[in-house]
C-alpha cells in the first residue's frame, strides 16, 4: 500500500505543551515531540513504517511533512493524532464556525511515506506562509525577529 485515507486529530500532548511552556518553539526538541503523527501500529504496518519514518499528510487544506510514531492509545486504525501546532495547523480546516475555534478534530486526509525533511518552525513558517526571508539558507533554530533599530 502506498498511501492511505485516514482522519486527523488533533489536540495538546503533554511534551509538546512543556516545550511550549519552555520557549522552545524554534527548536529541534520541539520538532520531536510535535511534528509528528501517532498512528495505530496497524495502519503503520500497512504503509511499512517504523517508528520515525517521515509521512506526508495531505488534507484539502494544505500538505505537510512530519514524523510517523507508534500510539500508546491503540487501537485507532484509520485515524492520527498530530500534537496541536504548526505542523497540525497547515492540514486542519481554517473555518471557525463563528465559535472562534478550529475545527481540530475528524479531519480527512490522506497519508504516504515520504523522504521529504521534517522542517524546522521558522523553514516550516517561510515555506508555507513565505515569511522570515533571510539571507541564510536555513534558519534553523536562530530566532526569527529583530530587534527594534537594526
């Protein structure tokens, strides 16, 4: 099988909001605990993945390259869960519903394995959003703002 539907669900993961808390957005610990999708190992199976593999995850609203990691909370066979973030945001529908809140659950979306990287906050944000032009090829973990007067 080289790619399968399955439905999205997003939400706060312990790690990824203590890295939040942290300020370590920017930073590669950040990418490991929130860039990525739990799957049932199940699912994982079908699409020969081992844990760390890269999935691109593709939904109408956007595609987006995170990790792929075994779920503690199998089983789920034909869903995910993506730690809320930006890497959740790009495939999670943008409508409100005049509630003010996303729609961070029941997302359709189709996966496959990938060798595409698993960008960075800033690469993630330049890429999608085309913001923080630089002059360097990668922003990494530098931060992303400039001080008043430079």
């Amino acid at each position: 099988m080289d790619e399968m539907d399955i439905i999205i669900n997003t939400g706060t993961s312990i790690i990824q909001a203590f890295y939040e808390k942290k300020g370590s957005t920017l930073k590669e610990e950040y990418r490991q605990s929130t860039a990525v999708a739990f799957m049932d190992p199940r699912d994982m199976k079908k699409l020969s993945l081992k844990p760390r593999d890269k999935i691109n995850v593709t939904s109408k609203w956007g595609s987006v390259t995170i990790y792929a990691d075994k779920s503690h909370d199998a089983p789920h066979e034909g869903m995910i869960f993506i730690p809320r973030g930006p890497w959740a945001n790009i495939v999670i529908s943008p409508e409100t519903y005049c509630c003010n809140i996303p729609t961070y659950k029941g997302v359709k979306a189709v996966i496959k394995k990938t060798d595409d990287e698993v960008l960075l906050v800033a690469n993630l944000m330049h890429k999608t959003y085309n913001k923080y032009k630089y002059n360097t090829k990668t922003l990494g973990q530098k931060p992303v703002y400039k001080k008043i007067g430079e």
